[in-house]
C-alpha cells in the first residue's frame, strides 16, 4: 500500500511542470493595471514639486527684495541678487524685479523645464 502512495506521489510530481499559460496571462494583465494606475500619479507628483519649487523660489526672491529695499539697497543691486538665485535654482531661469521700493515691487520668475500652468510665478505687493 505505501509503495502504491509513492508511486502515485511520483507520478503526480512528474506531471507538474510549470505555470499554465492561463495563469501567466494573469499576472501580466494584473501587472499592467498597476502599472496604468501608477505611471499617472509619479507624473502628477512630479509635476506638484516642480510647481511648488518654483513657488518658493519666487517666494525667496520677494523676501530678498523686500530686505533689500528695507536695507536701503537700489533696484540693480536687488536684480543682481536675484539674477543669482535663479541661476542656483533648477526650476526656474530667470526672476524679474520690478518696481523701485519695498512697498510697490513685483517679483517674476519664469520657469524653466515642465512645470503646471497654475503654478505662482509671480509675488509682491505691487503685482
């Protein structure tokens, strides 16, 4: 009786050789649902961080305007100090000051790369 139970375990080990094609063509299917469900949200994700650099670069060019004018500076030294934050800054290429005192002055940065049309670009009390 036992050596029937082993043959019929051998036999039955012999027959298993792999995945059926059914079963694969499974997995495949499910692999491209997660990868059509996530390939979307990395883009949007990217896309909300470079927006959000953009907006703190800006952000710092108008706390460096305000400080400048503050500290008495003219509307050159303040654009050479924010033409080189924007050369440090990878999402954006240039920044723009405009207006001649703390009270009425625009910053606007233009970015570089991809970024979200609804991102900020531009800050200050006269904008």
């Amino acid at each position: 009786m036992l050596e029937r139970i082993k043959a019929a375990l051998r036999a039955r080990k012999d027959d298993d050789k792999g995945f059926s094609l059914v079963e694969l063509a499974v997995v495949i299917v499910i692999i491209g649902i997660l990868v059509a469900i996530a390939v979307p949200i990395f883009a949007n994700m990217q896309t909300s961080a470079r927006t959000s650099a953009v907006e703190a670069v800006v952000a710092n060019g108008a706390a460096t305007a305000a400080a400048g004018f503050a500290a008495g500076d003219n509307a050159t030294a303040i654009q050479a100090d924010l033409t080189t934050m924007a050369g440090q800054s990878a999402e954006v290429s240039t920044l723009t000051l405009s207006g001649a005192d703390v009270s009425d002055f625009c910053i606007t940065g233009v970015a570089s790369g991809t970024v979200a049309a609804d991102a900020a670009l531009t800050t200050g009390p006269g904008c």
